[in-house]
C-alpha cells in the first residue's frame, strides 16, 4: 500500500510532541498578525497591492522567521493547514491501514478529533472511531 505521507505519527507521538508545537504555532499566529497589521501578505510575499520596501533583505524579519518555523513542522511530517486557526494534521495510519490524520486545533486541551485526508477539517470525528 502506498501512502501520501512518508512520516506518520500514533496517538501518543502526537500528543506528545503538542506542547512544543503549539508553541510553534502559536508563534507563527503571532507573527501573521504582526505581519497583517504591516500590510505584508504571507502568501505573495510582498506588501498587499506591491507597494512598500521591504528594506534590505528578501523578507522581513518575522516571514523569515515565519518561514524557519513552518519548515521545522514540515521537516517532523506535521501539516499545518490555518496558521490563523492553528489547525495542523498528524499524518496517522488507521488500524485498517488507511491514512488519515489526527487533528488539532489552538485552544483545544488535546488531540481528539481524526478525519480522512479527503475529507478535511469538515470531516472531523471523534478519536472513539479512529
């Protein structure tokens, strides 16, 4: 069987690894923010409508360290989604093989949702049926 996911993760590696991760992404929300209110658009890479210096380097300094953070979770196999939402996926291997993910999102105590690669966020059940 082949997977879309290289790395994939069981419940108790993923919950383990969340404190460090919300920290990752609770940063990286903060550093939208601060980039939002700069007028910096995080997906074009420039100032809404192009207008505005970045100043000297390619990037200012919070995309770069915007971009340093999200290729640490990428490197681990971890998928963010919404950096807003803080909504990141656990790549998991269900007990009748199929891929899914374990999903969580800022402000929840734990891991407790799965849902199929397919089906996305909407697609969100219980851990009880994983």
């Amino acid at each position: 069987m082949s997977y879309y996911h290289t790395i994939h993760f069981t419940l108790a590696e993923a919950q383990s690894l969340l404190p460090d991760i919300v920290d990752r992404v609770t940063r990286m929300r903060d550093l939208k923010r601060q980039l939002d209110a700069r007028g910096y658009d995080i997906r074009m890479h420039r100032h809404f409508g192009g207008v505005g210096a970045n100043g000297l380097k390619a990037f200012p300094d919070q995309m770069e360290e915007l971009i340093h953070l999200f290729q640490a979770l990428n490197t681990k196999g971890i998928v963010l989604k919404d950096i807003e939402r803080g909504l990141i996926d656990f790549p998991s291997i269900r007990r009748n093989g199929e891929e899914v993910y374990l999903c969580y999102m800022l402000g929840e105590p734990k891991i407790e949702y799965w849902h199929r690669i397919a089906d996305g966020f909407r697609g969100r059940e219980s851990l009880e049926t994983l």
